[in-house]
C-alpha cells in the first residue's frame, strides 16, 4: 500500500481530522443558536456527519486492501476498543 493511495491510512485520517473540525464547528454553532440563523448549526451538522461517513468508507477501503495480519490486528483493536 503507497502513502499517497486511495487505501492509505493517512486518508483516513486526513478525514476523521475534518470530521473532528466539523464537530467542534457544529457544536460551537448550537451553543450560539440566537446569535446565528438556524440554518447555519443544521449545515454543520450535516456536514459533520458527510465527513464521519466518509472517514468510515475511507477506513472500510483502507482494510480491505490492508493484508491479513494488519487486518486482524486493526479487527481485534476495534473489537477491544
């Protein structure tokens, strides 16, 4: 597996980061709800949860081209966790 391609862990990472913005973002937005149009802590929202699914088809990628040991391993940590 290349750093650069689409199963590279980096990517998966790389997208759990903005997902992680987005969710500081859209809580930061519902706190300040009368100060902002109520549309705005909706598309923040929405927005956090597009990023989290992709952070998850982006993980679902990662272990599919990943080799059996790193695999199981990555499998037993979620199943821990």
């Amino acid at each position: 597996m290349r750093a650069g391609s689409p199963a590279s862990p980096k990517r998966f990472l790389l997208w759990m980061l903005a997902a992680a913005l987005a969710y500081v973002a859209a809580s930061f937005a519902t706190h300040r709800w009368g100060v902002l149009p109520p549309a705005v802590p909706w598309a923040l929202t929405g927005l956090a949860v597009a990023l989290a699914v992709a952070a998850i088809v982006a993980f679902r990628r990662y272990l599919r081209a990943a080799d059996e040991l790193v695999r199981k391993i990555e499998i037993d940590a979620l199943a821990v966790a």
